[in-house]
C-alpha cells in the first residue's frame, strides 16, 4: 500500500454499477491502485448506490458539481450511461479532475472482472493446493511406510519414516545419494531397475531389495517405485517398508512349518500304525472268537467225554459224549468237584491233575473212573491246559476215552497171542525141516541147470553145425541141378529129333516108349529146375529195401498172369517195410500160384491181407481151394513132399520147401490154417512187420 | 536181294548143341554155309587163318560169328575182345549165343562190342527158330564187309 498510488474518486451516477464498482473500490482488489471513494453523486436520493454510500459514510450529493469542491479528487466516474450527463462534466470539471465515462469504466469494469476473477481463481488454486499440500504433507508425514522422492540419484525429498527406517534423521537423508542406502550386493540390481524405469522400460514397480542402515546393519526393504514429476523433472516418488522382521518371522515360520510337517506326517504315521494295530487286535480277537467257537462245536461233536474243569478243578463243561458215557449231564456237574475217581486211581490222578495245572500236557494216560450209575470203566486220558482270551490259565481240559471194550479187546488178544506162540513154535520146527529139504532140492536143480545149460550149448553148436550142413547141400544142390540141367535138355533135343524123324518107321507101341522118354526127361528138367530154385533161394545175401507192400503185391499178382477165372482181392491199406525182395516175391509167387492151382471152385478166389496181431502184422494169402488136412501141416513144407498124384496135380513138391526156406532167411515164420473143402490161409510173420520191442 | 549168303562161323563146345544146330539149318533149309570150331583158340585160327586153317579155302571168311561163352582153352568173351582188337578183324559182326542168363555176362559182352547177345532158348523148336530168325535178320542187316 505504501507504493500503490493513491487515487481519489467520486463516482456520478449511482445504479448497481455503481454499487458494484464501489464494492470494488472497497474490496482493494487491486494491488497497485489505490482507490480511495469520495463521493458518490445521483439525482435520485433512493439510487442503490447513494444509499449505499451514506451507509458507507461517503458524501453524498444531488448534484454532481458540487463533486468538483472535493479536495484532491481525481478522477470522477460518470455511470449513468446519458451522454449529456458526461459532456455537461467535461464542460464543467476542473481541469486536474479526470473524467472515465462509462464506456470506460464499463470497459474498466470488465477488465478488473476478469483480472479478479483469476486472482479469485489463483487464490483458490493456492489454497487448493495449499490444502492438498497440507493433505499431502499429513500423509506422507502420517504414513507408516517411508516415502521418498529420487531424483537424479539423490534422495530430495521423503518423511520421518523414512529416514528412521535407516537410522537417519530427516534432514541427513535429504540430498544424500540414494545408493548408499542401498545394501552393497544390492546396488546393481536397484541402479539397474532406476535406470529402466527412468527410461520408461517395463520393470516391476514392486520388489524386495536390501537395504544398508547409518550403523551398517543390512535390513530387507520392499518398495513400490513410480516416476513422477518433481519441481519440472522427472523423479521416482518410492514408497518403502522395513520387512527385515517380516522376513526374519517368514523363515522362522518356514522352519517352525517344517517342523510342524515333520512332526504332522510323523503323527499321522503313528496314528495309521495304531490303526492298524487296532485292526490287527480286533481281527485277532475275532479270530479268537471263532475258534473258540469251533473248538466248542469240535467239543460238543466229539465222540471222546470232554471234561473241562477251572482251576480249582470244579466242573465247567462236559459234552455231550460224556454224558452218553457217565451219565452225568452238564448242568449236574456245573460248579462241583467231579466225584468219580475210585479210591484207588486217586495217587495217579492227582499226579496228572499237578501236572495238567503246571502246564504240562499228556496223552494216552490209562486209569479208571465210576459212571454214574456205578460202573467202573477203564478211561485212557489225554489232558492239556485251558486258556482263556487274554491268554491266562483258566482250567484244564480232559478227554477220556472209554477203553473198556479195548481192554477186553486186549486180553482176548493175550490170550490168542499165548496161543499162537505155541502153534507158531510148532511150526517153526517143521518150517526146520522143510528148509533143510528145500536146500537139498535146490542144490540138485543146480545142477540140473548147469546140465541144461550145456545140453543147450550143444544144441547151440548142433544147430549151427545144422546150418552149416544145410548151406553146403544148398550149394551141393545147386551146383547138381546147375550141372543136369544141360545134358537133361540134349536127351530131350535127342528124343525130339528120333520121334520127329521116326514117326513114320515106328510102331505105335515104339513111339509110346518114346513119349515116356519125353516125359520123363521132361519131369527131369522140372525137377531139376525146381531143386535149382530152392537152392538157389537167399544164396546170395540180399539187402532189405524200404518197399511199400500194396505196390509190391499188385505188380507181383500182374506178372503171374494168373487165369481169367482167378479174383484176387486185396486191401486198400498196406505198410511200407524193409524185406529182402527177391525171397518175398518167391514166397508170395508160390502161395499165389498154389492157392490158384489147388482150387477146383468154380469161382476162384484169393485174398492177400495184412492182419493186426499183438505184436505187429502178419500177412495172410487165402484162398477158397481144396484145403490141407491138419495132419499134413507140417509135412507139406518139407522138399520133394506132395499130397497127390501127379496125374492130379502137377508139380514138384518144392514150392512150400521154397517158401519156408525164404521165409526162414527172412528171419519170420509161416504158419497154416486150413481144414479140407474148407479152403487155406497161410500166415506170414516178418521182423519188419513187427511192432519196434 | 539176291546177294552170295554168308558164312556162318559158331565156336561151340557143346556136342548135342551142335547136332541141333546143325538139324536146324537142315530144317529151315538155310543156304548159309556153317563152319564149327570147338573152342576159343580154334576159332581164331580159323579167323586168322592159322594152324589148320592155313589151307586157302579153309577158313572161308565169316559174315557172322556166333560165340559161346563158356568154351574151353580161351573163352568167348577173350575171343571177342581179341576180335575187337585187332585192325583186320574188328569189324565182324560178333553175336554171344550162350546158356548164361548171367547179368555180368551180358554187361560184358556188350562192353567189349559184341553185336547181339541171345541165351540160347530152352527145346529145340525154340532154338531152331531162333537160329532161323538170326540167319534171316543177318540177311537183311548189311554186312560191314
């Protein structure tokens, strides 16, 4: 005020505006003018502005001329807006008077308007502000957190808590270079986060750092960090809390956690295993139960008396055999002492009875007893100790088996013993006798065996001597019939040629002669070349050959060329065996040929079969033809044997010599069957057709 | 047709067999002149023309030769092998007439190159007619030379 210029107004013309303007005057809204009001002029006494300044103590007046008398006025405002108004003042004012018409202060007013309204705006900003700087200061001053201002690396700005947070005071920490209240470890990590947020890169805007205190003790600080402006450049506004406790109690609580885990899991183990323990019990405990069920239904079945008695040897039980047997029922000898021990056995049942409650347990013990009806029995005892469920002596148990029978039983059996004894002594002294007889029979066996042996031996030897034999008459024979065989075929040549060249000389009887001679030269040569064959039969070794027996026979039967009037029937099914093929094909040759030859049916019939035995296959050659009386079976396979005529039927009498003798190098045999008009079968039997031994 | 029949030559041993052979040339009335040796060495003087047989006119060369086996001295099969051995005589045409139904025989009769080996057939009807059917496959048959 004392360098604002002082200017003194009189205003003419009091309307609103002027009321408006000198509430203006009064408020000294402006700071560099001064406005002192002197005096306000209007016709009118009622004017607003008239009223209001008398209020106001400002002089007043109807006429504005007398405005001019007022000391040191300078400048009058003309508001009433008549433009004579303002030319009469022009005209009529001092000269040092100045005169603002109401244009101008209409154009004034505004102005000031507007300037107060930004002064009234600015002021509430500033008080706004003020207000909000005071809310502000409360809360960061109040707040439990530390809160700070970083900028340029240096703490500007924070509140107490901050500062206490790292043993500071206020004004310590304030300028103070924010890394140094950072741990040391630390300080890459925080520079690093700073710098990328300053940068606007994407960091958390929440971790956990450590930090360093003014006595060098190092605590966990989480701090939650933004970028703001501060006084025109960037700064980070942080928000900090002490979590060293935090994390000191979160590692106790993990600990104590683990512990507590530790001791959980370790108490949920004890508490299955109890579990199961309690389950076992229980289980065992039924178990208990059950058996002691069964045992009480094997009692109660038993064939045996069954006694159980408690300790004090008072009855507890007997079933129902017992009372079968003694007569006594249960209830009878519930609770009582059991009164059937004759005197005498006394001694030896209490001996048992002691033994029974010591825990000893025996079988098979023999004694008597009374029934009830007083009867003495012989009893065999087997006794044994009683427990109950916890396992603890509760009485005995005791069978007694009623003897009586076997005790009978036993002395018929002495008896019968003693008698057997003496008959057994009897006969031991003839068995005496007869032995020394045996020995002397057997020793004469011995020996007879021993000539058994050696005759068989001999036999032995004979039989090959026999062979022998017969091999060198083989090959005697054959050489013989080889040798007759050519001057036989020149008598005949001869007798040919004589009969041929002489038929017209001789006489009829001559030529008879002749014929015989033919004949009998004839019957030669056959007989020869019969002896022939059989010697020659298994002279030379021949090797067995694998041949399947159905092909062998069919081709053997086609190359016979036997009559039309011969049916020959044979299987289907034939083994394949190793045989020496040339002394089975004469063996099958020649029975095929004699069951053709010895057959006057008018149908003749063959049958070639293999027949199952026991201990392989015989083959069989039958046929529907005369039949051989049994009486000749053995003679016909004899050489030179015939049982006919030659008129009846030819033939030299050696096929069946021939066959056995094949037969026999085959190590097999040939048997027959046959019955006269009954028709023969001849049977087979060849190692190869044999079952493996 | 129409050709000079040829000789025959027959080295055999056996008397009666010769008699039939001979009654059965005169049989079948065949023109074919027949010359007899008893054994093995005769027959091949008489091919050599040596011994007895050294008189032109004696040993008439043979179109054929029928040899038995069994002979005494050399046998037929040590004649045949002679025959094929030697340069002049190679070619003749050899046929073993024998008992022998022997397979050795046989086999070794054709290996040393006889022509034909027949077993002498059993009666004479028989043999007659072979010697016939011989005579007469030999007259169709041309001869080496």
């Amino acid at each position: 005020m004392e360098n604002a210029k002082t200017l003194n107004v009189a205003i003419v013309g009091g309307g609103p505006g002027c009321k408006a303007i000198m509430d203006m005057i009064f408020a000294e809204k402006l700071h560099q003018l001064h406005m002192n009001l002197i005096g306000v002029a209007d016709r009118n006494p009622d004017a607003m502005g008239l009223v209001y300044a008398k209020e106001k103590g400002v002089f007043t007046t109807y006429d504005h001329r007398d405005l001019y008398k007022l000391e040191n006025l300078n400048l009058i405002i003309e508001l009433t807006g008549h433009e004579e108004v303002t030319n009469q003042i022009a005209l009529t004012k001092p000269e040092h008077i100045r005169l603002m018409d109401h244009v101008c202060a209409r154009l004034f007013w505004d102005v000031f308007q507007i300037e107060e309204r930004m002064i009234a705006e600015q002021k509430l900003a500033e008080k706004a502000l003020r207000k909000s700087e005071e809310k502000y200061s409360t809360l960061v001053e109040n707040s439990l957190t530390g809160i700070y201002i970083d900028q340029d690396a240096r703490i500007v700005l924070c509140n107490d808590q901050f500062a206490e947070i790292y043993g500071y005071s206020k004004a310590e920490v304030i300028g103070m270079e924010s890394r140094k209240l950072v741990h040391p470890e630390d300080r890459v990590l925080t520079n690093n986060i700073r710098t990328k947020r300053m940068q606007g890169e994407d960091v958390p805007s929440e971790y956990e750092a450590r930090g360093l205190t003014k006595k060098g003790e190092t605590i966990w600080i989480t701090r939650r960090n933004t970028i703001v402006d501060y006084q025109g450049k960037p700064a980070i506004l942080g928000n900090i809390a002490d979590i060293t406790q935090h994390k000191r109690a979160e590692a106790a609580l993990r600990d104590s956690m683990q512990r507590l885990q530790v001791a959980y899991d370790q108490s949920i183990m004890y508490a299955r295993q109890l579990k199961s323990e309690t389950v076992e019990r229980k289980q065992a405990e039924a178990a208990l139960r059950e058996s002691q069920e069964q045992y009480r239904t094997v009692l109660e079945a038993s064939p045996d008396p069954v006694v159980v008695y408690d300790m004090e040897g008072k009855g507890i039980y007997v079933n129902p055999a017992f009372t079968r047997v003694f007569g006594w029922t249960s209830e009878e000898v519930l609770g009582e002492k059991m009164g059937y021990v004759p005197g005498e056995n006394w001694p030896e049942t209490q001996v048992m009875i002691d033994k029974v409650l010591a825990g000893e347990s025996f079988t098979g013990v023999e004694s008597r007893r009374h029934t009830k009806d007083g009867h003495i029995i012989y009893v065999s005892i087997s006794a044994g100790i009683y427990l109950d469920a916890r396992g603890a002596s509760a009485g005995s148990i005791h069978i007694l088996r009623d003897i009586s029978e076997r005790k009978r039983v036993e002395a018929a059996l002495r008896e019968a013993h003693d008698e057997l004894e003496r008959r057994v002594e009897e006969r031991t002294a003839k068995l005496a006798r007869a032995t020394e007889q045996l020995k002397l029979e057997l020793s004469e066996r011995k020996r007879m065996e021993e000539a058994l042996r050696l005759a068989h031996r001999d036999l032995r030897v004979k039989a090959a001597d026999l062979e022998a034999a017969n091999e060198e008459l083989s090959q005697y024979a054959y050489v013989v019939s080889h040798d007759l065989k050519a001057p036989l075929r020149a008598i005949r040549n001869y007798t040919d040629f004589l009969r041929e060249d002489l038929e017209d000389i001789l006489e009829g009887e001559q030529l008879t002669y002749l014929d015989g001679l033919k004949r009998s030269v004839r019957q030669g040569e056959e007989l020869v070349g019969d002896l022939l064959e059989f010697s020659r039969v298994g002279m030379a070794a021949e090797p067995k050959v694998s041949i399947d027996l159905g092909v062998f026979l069919r081709e053997l039967i086609a190359s016979l060329s036997l009559p039309s009037d011969v049916e020959v029937a044979m299987g289907d099914e034939w083994p394949t065996i190793e045989v020496e093929q040339t002394l089975l094909r004469q063996v099958l040759q020649n029975l095929t040929v004699n069951a053709a030859k010895f057959n006057t049916a008018e149908r003749k019939r063959i049958e070639l079969g293999c027949l199952p035995t026991e201990g392989g296959y015989q083959l069989f050659v039958r046929d529907n033809g005369i039949g051989i009386d049994p009486r000749y079976h053995d003679q016909i396979f004899g050489v030179f044997q015939r049982l006919h005529t030659r008129e009846e039927y030819e033939g030299t009498g050696l096929g069946l010599a021939i066959v056995k003798k094949a037969v026999a190098k085959m190590h097999g045999w040939v048997r027959i069957e046959s019955e006269p008009g009954l028709g023969s079968t001849f049977f087979i039997a060849l190692p190869s057709l044999q079952k493996e031994s | 047709m129409g050709k000079e029949p040829f000789v025959v030559l027959m080295a055999e041993d056996d008397e009666h067999d010769i008699v039939a052979t001979k009654r059965a040339w005169k049989k079948h009335h065949v023109a074919n002149p027949l010359y007899i040796v008893n054994d093995g060495e005769a027959c091949l003087d008489y091919l050599y023309g040596k011994g007895k047989y050294g008189e032109p006119g004696a040993a008439p060369r043979p179109g054929i030769v029928l040899l038995d086996i069994k002979m005494p001295k050399l046998d037929g099969l040590s004649v045949l092998k002679q025959i094929r051995g030697d340069k002049a005589l190679r070619r003749l045409p050899v046929i073993i007439l024998t008992t022998s139904k022997a397979e050795e025989d046989r086999f070794r009769s054709y290996d040393l190159g006889a022509n034909a080996y027949i077993v002498k057939p059993v009666g004479f009807e028989n043999f007659s007619q072979a010697v016939r059917m011989i005579n007469l496959f030999w007259q169709l048959v041309e001869l080496p030379d």
